[in-house]
C-alpha cells in the first residue's frame, strides 16, 4: 500500500533529489569549510556550527555526479539520523518541501541509475512531471561510514571553489564566522523570536518586534475605489485597522472578500496594518544564520496572481524580495517574512491614503 512522506526536495547539479524531511535538521548557506584531519578523504572539510564541527560532504559526490565549482547561491543541508549524528550536504538550491506518495516496489527508473546512486536511493518518483530521486538516509549514512569512502580521494579535476572572487570567499569566510559565534550573539534560547502564521496553507515567519498582537476583527467594512487586497476597516478597541491580504505577493491566489478574519497587527515605524492570516501557529527562536538563502522555490512573477490588471508586471516574486530565507525544522518549512520591505512596496497602497 502506498504511504505519504514528506521530502525536502534539493536540486544537485540539475539533478532532483528527495531528502526525508524527518532528517532534515536544518539548511544553511553555503559557507567556508575547515580541512579536519581524520575526517576521511571523502569528505569536503567541516563547519563550525555554533560550537559544534559539522562533517561536510557534497551529495554529488554521493551521487557519483560530475560536480561544478561552487557558488553563493550552493547551500548545506543538514541531516540528523535518530542516533543524534548530524551531518552536512553540500547542495544547488533547496527547491521545496513536498508530500511524496511511497510505493513499496521501486519503479523502473531506479534501474537507470549508477551502481552508486542506487545504494543511496530508495526510488524515482515523478513529481509534475520531473523525475526525483529519493535518497535513503539511513543508507547514505551507512555508505559514508564505509572505508572505501574515507580512503577514497575525491575528484580533483575540477577546483571546485576557482570561480570565486577574493571578495567571495571572504563573504563564505564571514558566514562561516557568524555561524561559529551565532549562540554567542544570539539570545540564550538561540535566536530572535518569531510569529509563525499560517497563509494559504504555507507557513511563514513574522519578526516578533513587528507583531503588535494577534486579534480577530469581527466586522470589516470593505473600502469604495480601494484596490481588492485592500480588505476594508475594522474597530479594534477604537483604534481603525485596516485589514489587507498579502497573498498575492506570497505568489497564493487572492482571498475572497471577507466580512471577518484573524489578522497579526503590524506595526513599521508609524504604519500599522492587519495581515489576514489563516491562524497563529507557534512563536520559534531562529537565528538568522540558520535561514537557507532564497529562492527556495521556483515560482516565477507570472504564477503570481495579480493585485490588479495594471500591477502585473509590478509585483515581484516572494523569492526576491519579500523573503529573508527559508527555515526547515522538524520537516516543515517556515519562509520568514521580510514585513518592513513588504509594506514599503508602493504596488501595495499601503499608506496614508487608506
């Protein structure tokens, strides 16, 4: 019988690989690894993770994929096996976190794949029509603790970091430094608190300094020759709030008209508006060092639906501007919402004239 698992979906050299997001502890942008003696020539070095040395390997190399010098943009997902050994996958780009429907018989495109992939991959699955490699974590652990593999010297026809400038790899040296000091410049609970929302289904992060409170307003008057993000105004304790849907910019349809709705009153510098979301889930400490760089997914402007006929080109995607980064924890992912540079968005109408 087919079963559902969740997946964190990773593109390794244009190669779709799934990563049980039950293993997934969290995604970290590409930053200047440390050789460490002992590790084994297959693997790349080692992070320091806010005290911790973090093995480093390339899931290409897993793969048994031709890899191709690193960039900014590359990111490290960090897996964590039930025994408590963590351990770090150089990756492109987190693409997205998706359910995967299991069957307990691989399909035939497994047979395609090298004697080395095939030790590490569960199955091939096609997802709108793209073929993905499910990586069995249990068995990529076990494959790297084999001899063979820290015997074996990697690759070294191509410099994998020649591309970058000075100015680039001193930019991986300071992450990885901030990554090292994070617990020291941080909170004692590890980071900076966040509100976690719910907005069409997905989930997204909003600066805790920024959420005045959580309220349900339970009559909105909808506002004459206002644009349809525009909600309307509500009496919240006398003070008018007005309530807007931010979908669009989220690349999420647009909500129906509402006469009620939960909101997180934000307040940035003198503006104060009410974001309709579907409901308050929890408050996280993050580290901004623990966010993976955007994009996380590949929507592009014209999947956005648009605000109104003459904004279309207007409104960027949520991964360019509205996103500091993407957080996955516990196989669920949270994009942290960039809510100042939101409101600053002229394409909104969020100003005086509401």
């Amino acid at each position: 019988m087919a079963t559902e698992q969740s997946y964190l979906i990773v593109d390794v050299m244009r190669t779709l690989c799934g990563l049980e997001a039950q293993w997934v502890e969290e995604t970290l942008p590409l930053v200047e690894l440390k050789p460490i003696a002992g590790l084994g020539a297959g693997y790349l070095g080692a992070i320091d993770r806010r005290g911790k040395l973090l093995p480093v390997v390339d899931l290409a190399d897993c793969l048994g994929l031709a890899r191709s010098p690193y960039g900014l943009s590359d990111a490290i997902v960090v897996l964590r096996s039930p025994q408590g050994v963590s351990l770090g996958l150089i990756v492109n780009e987190a693409v997205d976190l998706q359910g995967v429907m299991l069957d307990p018989d691989p399909s035939l495109l497994v047979a395609e794949l090298s004697a080395q992939a095939r030790e590490i991959v569960r199955d091939v699955v096609l997802l709108a029509g793209q073929p993905i490699a499910l990586i069995n974590s249990e068995n990529l652990f076990t494959v790297l603790q084999r001899p063979e593999w820290h015997q074996s010297p990697l690759d070294s026809a191509t410099d994998r970091w020649q591309t970058l400038s000075a100015m680039d790899q001193a930019l991986l040296r300071a992450r990885a430094v901030e990554l090292a000091e994070a617990d020291r410049a941080d909170s004692d609970q590890g980071g900076q608190p966040w509100i976690v929302v719910e907005i069409g289904g997905e989930r997204f992060g909003i600066d805790a300094a920024a959420v005045r409170e959580l309220a349900e307003l339970p009559v909105i008057v909808p506002l004459p020759c206002c644009p349809s993000h525009v909600l309307g105004n509500a009496n919240l304790r006398g003070e008018i709030v007005t309530a807007i849907d931010i979908s669009p910019w989220l690349g999420q349809e647009r909500r129906p008209a509402v006469t009620r709705s939960l909101v997180a009153i934000v307040q940035v510098e003198d503006l104060t508006v009410g974001l309709a979301i579907d409901r308050a889930i929890e408050t996280q400490w993050v580290s901004t060092q623990r966010l993976a760089p955007v994009p996380f997914n590949a929507s592009t402007a014209e999947q956005l639906a648009p605000v109104n006929g003459s904004l279309d080109s207007a409104i960027v995607n949520r991964e360019s501007a509205y996103i500091r980064g993407i957080h996955v924890d516990g196989g669920q992912a949270t994009s942290w919402l960039d809510v100042a540079t939101l409101l600053r968005d002229p394409s909104l109408v969020v100003n005086e004239s509401l």
